[in-house]
C-alpha cells in the first residue's frame, strides 16, 4: 500500500533556455516548451546531448535555465532563493538517477532515511522500513551498497525518492545500467508508484521498453521539443 495519496502537481515549461558558458557556449535547451498534466507519466526520448538531463535538472531544482519559466504545482521555480529551492528538492520532487547516488557508507536503511532525516522527519526509520517492504529489500535493509546488485540499488534509490512524500518523480535513465530482467522490474516499480501514489513521472530515457510504458512520449531534439 501507498504512503499516501499527495496531490499530483502539473509542469510548466515555457521558452525554456539553459546555456553553459565557455569559450564555446553550449546550448542545452534552446526555447523549449513542454506541459505535463498533474499524475501523468511522461517519457522524454532523444539522442545523448538531446536536452533530456538538463530539462530534468531544471524541472527537479538542481539547476537554473538560462531564460524561460519552470512552474511546477504552479509555483516558479526558478524564483526561488536558495533555501526554498533546497526545501523544495527536499519534499516536492525526488530524482533517480542512473548511477543510483547511494552513499557508500551507509546502509540500505540509512540511505533511504537521508532525506527524511535532513528534513527533521521523526518518522523517517518507519517510512523507510515500509518503502523497503514496498520495494522487495527489507530483507537487505542493514546491507551497504556495495553487497548490492545494480537492480537492488536501483530499488533502494526508488525508496529513497519517495521517503520525504515527493508529489514529483523523475528519473533520468533509471535502467542504463541494468540488464533487460532488473530494467523491467525497476520500470514496473516506477509505474506502480506513478498510479497508486498518485505522482507525476517524468523519465529520461533511450529504451524503448520504457517510453512504452509512458501516457505519452516527448522527443526531444537540439534542445526543443520535436
């Protein structure tokens, strides 16, 4: 059963511009525009250097654009102040990513507690010992990263996304690093949370197994929508 049933926010993405200063500027994002409906499941498709990564680091507050608006829920996130932007990242959004980001040191039950912990969540052991029976690991809960497969560590970082009861998911190739059984398993997990947490996904991706999962899928090309 679902931690609970948050409100799904929608995602505004208007002329949306990020440019990477240097001798020769790179321009990730040149104008784009993109609207996701509150609870939909999104897969963003393109080539490498399509966008794809840096729309989902705009979108998820680890970066600022250029130009342009990211209203999520509404609210731009882009004029948040520093601290805001944190608590945002903090309770509104979780990311997974393809390289897990599990902290090394930590144990599986650590790791999913991090985010709650941070945010001062005196339920966080609990929430995280019910999303690692959600997601197949409380056997594994004591385990460091390292005595994982990459498929467990995929669904341990699905668990730690979800602690703080984020409203937004995204997922930037969540099975790059996965052989096709623990891919699919991981997509299934998203989808199950995306509909009985009541969530929206946004999902970066070059499978075609994953964007067939999606309500919709969005190519993205040279930084614009295709």
């Amino acid at each position: 059963m679902p931690l609970a049933a948050p409100a799904a926010p929608g995602v505004s993405c208007r002329a949306l511009r990020k440019v990477y200063p240097g001798t020769e500027p790179v321009v990730a994002l040149d104008g784009l525009d993109l609207e996701v409906a509150p609870g939909e499941f999104v897969a963003l498709v393109g080539e490498s250097g399509s966008g794809k990564s840096t729309l989902l680091h705009l979108v998820g507050g680890i970066d600022r654009p250029t130009s342009g608006a990211v209203r999520v829920a509404g609210r731009e996130i882009a004029a948040l102040a520093e601290r805001e932007l944190v608590l945002y990242r903090r309770r509104d959004v979780g990311m997974v990513f393809q390289f897990f980001n599990l902290l090394p040191h930590l144990t599986v039950q650590d790791n999913v507690e991090l985010p709650r912990r941070l945010d001062a969540g005196e339920d966080a052991a609990d929430r995280a010992r019910r999303l690692l029976e959600r997601v197949g690991l409380a056997r594994r809960a004591g385990a460091h990263p390292y005595e994982l497969s990459g498929g467990e560590m995929q669904r341990v970082a699905i668990a730690r996304a979800l602690v703080s009861g984020a409203r937004l998911l995204l997922a930037d190739e969540p099975t790059g690093n996965l052989d096709s059984r623990n891919g699919a398993e991981v997509l299934r997990l998203l989808d199950e949370v995306r509909r009985e947490d009541g969530v929206t996904l946004l999902l970066a991706t070059h499978s075609a197994a994953a964007a067939a999962r999606a309500d919709r899928t969005v190519q993205v090309k040279d930084g614009r929508i295709a």
